[in-house]
C-alpha cells in the first residue's frame, strides 16, 4: 500500500516535468539550484566548493610544508610559526568577522558625521527657511492690510460719493423742472419725479446727517412744484374739455337734440382727454399708495373731474327728468321706468368715462352720482305722497324692488349704487304710503263697508249664477253633440248615446257658483286683492301687522253681512255664508309664506282698581308714618302691569269658522227637530223626572203630535238644507263634516223620546201611539230623505218654489222600500 502511494506520489511528481504537458514548469536558473542541492545531498562537491577546496588546499600545502630544520631554533620557530598559524587559522573567522564590525564601526562613525553634518546644515536651512516665512508672512500680511484698506478707503469713496449724490442733485433737479421744454405728459418728468420723491426718502430716512433737514425741505419745495404742474395740467385739460361741451359752436347747436349727438358731447369730449391724462393719473395712482402728497393730489384729481361732470351732466339730467316728468303726468310707473331706465344709462356711462381715467373708486364720483340719482327722488316722490291708489303704489313698489335693485341694481352693484340708494328710500316711501292707504282702504272698504241689496242677495244670486252655468254647459253639450253626429252621419246613434248625451247636458256644474272670485263677498275679494299685492311690496314684518289687521277687519265684515242675510233671509242662508267665506278666506291666505301672528302689548289696570278700593277703605292710615302707609301702598301696588298678547289671524278665522259651524249646526237641528228639541230641554228642565208623565205637556197625545211634526219637518227642509249646503258649499267632504253632527243631534234627540217613553213610566200602549221611530228608522228615514234630495232639483231652503216648476221625486225601489218601512213604522 505504501508502495503503491510512493509510486504515485512519483508519477504525479513526474507530472510537473512532463515534456507534453508541465504542471510545474521550472526556469534553467531553478534547475540549476535544484541540481547543486541535490550533488551536496549526494556529498559530491559543486563546481565553486571544488575551486574553494583546491585553493585551500594548495595554501594549506604551502602552509605545511617543513622548512628545512637545521637547529632546534629552527625547530622552535618553526613549531611556533606552526601554532601561531593553527592560532591564526582558528582565530581567522574571528579576525574577519571583528575585521567586518571595524570596517562597519569606521562607517557608522562616517555615515554618523555625515548625518551630524547634514542636521547642523538643515538646522541652518530650517533657521534661514523660517526667517525666510516670516518674513514672507509679514509682507503678505502687509499687503492684505494695504488692499483692505485700499478696498475700504475706495468704498468709503463711493458711499461718500453716493450721499452726496442726494446732496448735490437738489440744483440739477430744479433746473430740470424749471425748463420750458419738460412736458408733464411725458416720461422724463415722471423720471424726475421717481429722482425726487428717492431723494426725499434718502432724506427721511437719514435723518441724521448733517444738514439733512435742509436738503429735505429742498426736496419737498421740488415735490411741490412738480405736484403743482400736475394739478395746473390735468385742470386745465378738464377746464377745456367742460368749455368744449358748455360753450358748443354754433353748428353744433342744432344737433343737440340728437341723443347720439348729446352722448358724444357730454362724454365724447372727455374721452378725448384721456391720451392726454391717462398715463399721469396712472403715475400719481401709483404713488398715492405710499405718499401721502400723491394721495391728496389723486383727491383733489378727482373732486375736479366729478365737479366739472356735475358742471356739464347735472342740469342735462335734470332736464330729462322733468322732460320725463312732464310727458307722463299720470302715469307714474312709465314715468319711473324711464326715469329709472335713464339715470342707469348715465350712472353706467358715467362710470365707464371714470374708469377710463381712473382705477381706483373714490367718495367725489359716488357724491356726484348721488346728485345725479336724487333727482329721481325729488321727482317722484310729490307724486309718491299724493297717490291713492292701492295698485299704483303696489306696482310701483313692485317696480323698485324687483325691476330696479333686483334686476338692474343687484347684476352691477357698484355702478349703480347711487341709484340702488334713491330707490331704497322711494321703496321706502312708496311702502309707507302703501301701508297708510292700506288701513284706510281696509278700513272704508270693509270694515265700515255698506253692501248693496245685490250684495246681500243670497241664495238668489247662487240660484243666478248655477242656472247661468247650466245653460253654458247644455249648449257645450249640444255643440258636442252636433259635431259627433257630423262626424258619424252615416251611422244612427243608438239609445245608449243618446241617454249619456242627455245625462250629460243634465248634469249639475261642478263648482259651486260661490267659488267663483267675481261672486265672493266684497269685503272678502278686497282684503284677499289687497294682501295678494301688499305681499311681494312690503317686508315680511310689516306684512304680517298689515294682514292681521285686515283678516281681522274682513272677519269683522263677514259676521256684519252675515246678520245682514240672516235679518233679511234665514239663519240659514246667512251662516253658510258665512262659512263659504271663512273657508275661502282661510284657504286663500294659506300659500303666504309668512306668520299671521303680531305682538300687542296691553296695560292692564286691575292691581290699580283695587289698590284706590284699598286706599279708600283706609282713609286715616294715607299720612301714616310706619309701614301700613296706605298712599305707600297704592303707589307700590297700583302700577299697570305690561301684558303682550300674540294675536295670531289664522287661528281667530279658524275659531270665527269654529263658532259659525257650531250656530249652523244648532239652527239647523233647530230646523229639523224644533219640536223635539224644546221637548228635550222642557223634560231636562223639569224635576223629578218620574212625575213628567203626569204632566200636560208631556202626554202621549202631546209626545205624538211633537214627534209628527219633527217627521213632517225632517221630510219639508233637509232636502232644502242638503241643496243649500251643496249650493253654497259644493265640496261633498264639507258637507258631510257639517251634516254629521246635525244628523247625530236629530237622532240623538228621537233616542232621548225612545229612552223617555221606555224610563219614564210610560205604557207600551203610550209608545205605540207615539210612534217614536227607533235609532235605526230615523237614520233610515234621514238617509231616504237625503237620497230624494239628490234625485230632485230641490230649491234651497227659504226659497220659495214655483208651482210650474216642481216635479215628482223619481225613487228607486230600494229607496221607496226603505221609506214606507221608515214611514209605516213611525205612523202606527
């Protein structure tokens, strides 16, 4: 195994010398050394060691070699040279190697001078070197001290020289501004005024300086002549622009009448001074906002430009409004409209000319707009004060707040808020006048309003108006009739057609004829006018004082005309009246948007009526002195107390309309069942009630007659009253709120005589001769009597009917079945 990794270890030596392929190619030098190691691993001697080795030899021959002895001198010294030489062979590397330490003692003692040597000479290099630098140094520093201050003599020069420059521009300044060549319009003399106000804020702003103060009251002289010049140009070019349109020429004189004519004299020659001022109102503008001189100058600019426009616009104005005036004498919403119309057209001019020139708005031009817009005000309103008329002052109201701020004033509120104020105070005034006319005209019209017979005339004019209707009706009917049959000649209508045609031209109008607006009450159709124009004329506030007082009066009206119809018609008639008219007047007063609630405060004077009923009870303790002082007392407890009452419109018609149901429900029960109520109350009134038997009034013979004569009542005018109702009312819902009471008080009341005949100790035999119809008949009679109310054109109730004109009732089966059962069981 050993031999086996010998051999392989060999191999794969030889492998670094292989001819083909070397792994471990060596150089001719490396193989060399190699075979040297290998010949003394052999012990055979190297070419060198060979040469050394004879040489040595050769010495050592000549070295051993024997003298020739002759004596033991000889002998003696020769053995001595022999030991000294074997000394001397000994000692031989020891000699040379002591002879290597002195050669290398004699060169460290050379190479140690040469380095003292070399220090002392770099210690004089270093010395010289540093004497060198600091002399280079201090030169350097110098010349940097030198340069500094050449640098900051030289910048104390240009500041010196740059404050003078403010010092020394004060004669070239003044002899620029005094040459006849400058022109204000032009850029040089706004680059001498930018040179000048510099100077005055290098003035003010180093203060300190010596004679600085001088220099800026200099300065300010400049700035004052050169203001001076500005103010002495821009007046005279608006002086001759005003002598332009004021002093026309003749040939221009007749053309003053063309509006295209006046527009270019009054503001075309002022536009043309715009090249010429434009560019030196622009520079003072800008100055104006952090130079107070500037800002003044603007002021004064400006105040020039709105008096010379007051000069040339003002009476013209003034003239078109009295011209204005003068056309319309009476109609004074067109005179308003122009008028208005004119002074926007001249306020939008005028403030178009004024932005031409100006950038920045200023009180001088509102001031003169404002002259120009009071004219509107002093010329309407001695016409305002003096109108009577409800819709004149409506519409004008109407015209103020919506045409003229809403539309004109509201769209562009900066040119036309002159106008926008005038018109405010003549809203103003148009609306306080509107107010007093209002309470007068709610007050003569109808609260103190005296109705005509026509007025009154109820249910006629009803009876007028629905027979008017359908006659209207039939002839459409006919009308439509005709053209169908046109249109179908060729085929016959069948008798189905022609019963819906004649159904159709029989039906009743829908409405009731007191729906109608032209059949409202006046005193209704006034107030509702007069709140539907006040509404969108007055503040929401004022409107709402305004229409509480008028539903308040307009109640007032109704329940006077109502009594009126009730003295001269029936209670009836009168009380439907009423109720049409407080529904129509609750629901015309529903779409305004407002509250009809007002605060009203009151005194009340009660504490003071019994604090002087206690003063009197105690007339010895008035001058008394301790605390029961009866003068002390009253004074304390008999101030009026402050009360605040919410009077609120909608609830006082609803409680109005409350009570007016509440009488018609009673007087129609009373209509109804008259007999049977005053029955009622007569056995109510009576005590003890088992003793109403015996009583006179309270027989069954009496009870009968009693009970007949509601029948016979229920039967003559709940037909009327139902028509009434449907003539005044027309709504099935509200007649059936008012009618359900009524039917329940009629029942209730027959009830009441059931439940006395049955408690009261009477005999059946008494109830039979009574005949007192039980709850279910009596509703069932109602109920018969109800349907041949609308099966027959029954007249209303008062009214009466025309022997020619009555017609028997068409009962259906069922209905006559119910009524002779009704009927047959109340006559047993």
């Amino acid at each position: 195994m050993d031999n086996m990794s010998l051999k392989e270890i060999q191999s794969r030596l030889l492998l670094w010398e292989s001819p083909t392929n070397p792994q471990a190619p060596l150089t001719s030098s490396q193989r060399e050394a190699i075979l040297d190691l290998e010949a003394l691993l052999l012990g055979e001697p190297t070419e060198v060691e060979d040469d050394n080795v004879q040489a040595s030899a050769a010495e050592d021959v000549d070295k051993n070699a024997v003298p020739p002895v002759d004596t033991t001198y000889d002998f003696l010294e020769w053995y001595e040279r022999l030991c000294e030489s074997n000394v001397e062979e000994a000692d031989a590397p020891y000699k040379a190697y002591y002879k290597q330490l002195e050669d290398r003692r004699h060169e460290c003692v050379a190479i140690n001078n040469q380095i003292g040597a070399t220090m002392s000479d770099l210690e004089k290099l270093s010395d010289e070197y540093n004497l060198v630098s600091d002399k280079t140094n201090a030169l350097h520093t110098m010349s940097e001290q030198l340069l500094a201050d050449q640098n900051k003599l030289s910048s104390i020069g240009d500041d010196i020289r740059h404050r003078l420059h403010y010092f020394t521009q004060v004669e070239h300044l003044s002899q620029r501004l005094s040459s006849t060549t400058m022109s204000v319009n032009s850029e040089a003399f706004f680059n001498l005024l930018a040179k000048i106000d510099e100077c005055l804020d290098y003035m003010r702003t180093n203060s300190t300086f010596k004679e600085s103060h001088t220099y800026l009251v200099k300065y300010r002289h400049l700035q004052s002549r050169a203001i001076s010049l500005i103010r002495s140009y821009v007046t005279h070019v608006l002086d001759h622009a005003t002598e332009q349109v004021l002093s026309p020429k003749d040939e221009d004189a007749s053309e003053q009448e063309n509006m295209d004519t006046a527009y270019a004299v009054y503001f075309g020659k002022f536009q043309a001074t715009v090249p010429k001022l434009k560019m030196v109102i622009e520079e003072i503008e800008a100055r104006a906002e952090n130079t107070p001189e500037y800002a003044s100058l603007l002021s004064d600019i400006q105040h020039e430009y709105a008096n010379r426009r007051a000069r040339v616009a003002g009476a013209p104005t003034a003239a078109a409004l009295a011209a204005a005036a003068t056309r319309h004498p009476r109609d004074h919403c067109t005179l308003l409209r122009s008028a208005c119309s004119l002074l926007a057209h001249a306020s939008s001019d005028e403030c178009a000319l004024y932005s031409r020139l100006f950038c920045r708005s200023c009180p001088a031009i509102q001031e003169y707009l404002q002259s120009l817009c009071n004219g509107l005000y002093e010329t309407l309103r001695p016409h305002i004060i003096h109108i009577n008329h409800l819709e004149t002052l409506a519409e004008l109201c109407v015209i103020l707040r919506v045409e003229v701020l809403e539309e004109q004033v509201a769209n562009d509120p900066e040119t036309l808020a002159a106008l926008g104020a005038c018109a405010r105070a003549l809203l103003q005034d148009a609306q306080e006048r509107l107010v007093f006319r209002a309470h007068v005209h709610l007050r003569s019209d109808v609260l103190l309003y005296r109705p005509a017979p026509p007025d009154l005339q109820y249910p006629g004019k009803l009876l007028m108006m629905e027979q008017i209707a359908l006659s209207i009706q039939q002839e459409q009917s006919l009308k439509r009739s005709d053209s169908r049959n046109s249109m179908v000649s060729d085929i016959s209508a069948t008798s189905q057609e022609v019963a819906n045609i004649h159904a159709e031209a029989q039906r009743r109008p829908a409405g009731s004829p007191a729906d109608l607006h032209g059949m409202w009450y006046p005193g209704v159709r006034r107030t509702l006018a007069a709140l539907s124009r006040l509404y969108r004329c007055l503040e929401k506030k004022v409107f709402q004082g305004l229409a509480q007082e008028a539903i308040s009066l307009c109640v007032q009206s109704l329940d006077s005309a109502c009594k009126q119809i009730c003295a001269t018609q029936t209670n009836i008639d009168g009380e439907l009246f009423q109720i049409k008219h407080l529904l129509i007047l609750r629901e015309q007063i529903a779409p305004f948007q407002v509250d009809f609630v007002i605060k009203e405060t009151t005194l009340d004077f009660s504490n003071m009526k019994n604090a002087a009923y206690g003063l009197l009870q105690r007339p010895k303790q008035i001058f008394s002195l301790n605390s029961n002082n009866a003068l002390l007392e009253f004074l304390l407890e008999g101030t009026p107390m402050v009360k605040e009452h919410l009077l609120d419109s909608r609830k006082e018609v609803d409680r109005q309309l409350k009570g007016c149901c509440e009488m018609f429900i009673r007087h129609a029960t009373e209509v109804l069942a008259g007999p049977l109520l005053t029955f009622v109350e007569k056995v109510q009134a009576f005590t003890p009630a088992d003793q109403i038997r015996t009583q006179p009034w309270a027989s069954p013979e009496e009870m009968a007659v009693v009970v007949k004569e509601a029948q016979r009542l229920i039967k003559a005018h709940l037909a009327s009253l139902q028509r009434s109702m449907q003539l005044y009312l027309a709504n099935k819902e509200t007649e059936f709120i008012l009618f359900r009471p009524i039917r329940n008080n009629v029942v209730g009341y027959f009830v009441q005589i059931e439940q006395l005949l049955t408690n009261g100790g009477y005999s059946y035999e008494d109830a039979l001769l009574v005949a007192c119809p039980t709850h279910e008949q009596i509703s069932v009679f109602i109920s018969s009597a109800s349907l041949i109310s609308h099966n027959e054109p029954v007249l209303p109730y008062g009214t009466k009917r025309k022997t020619s004109t009555v017609r028997k009732p068409s009962v259906t089966s069922v209905q006559e079945k119910e009524l002779s059962e009704a009927t047959g069981t109340m006559n047993v």
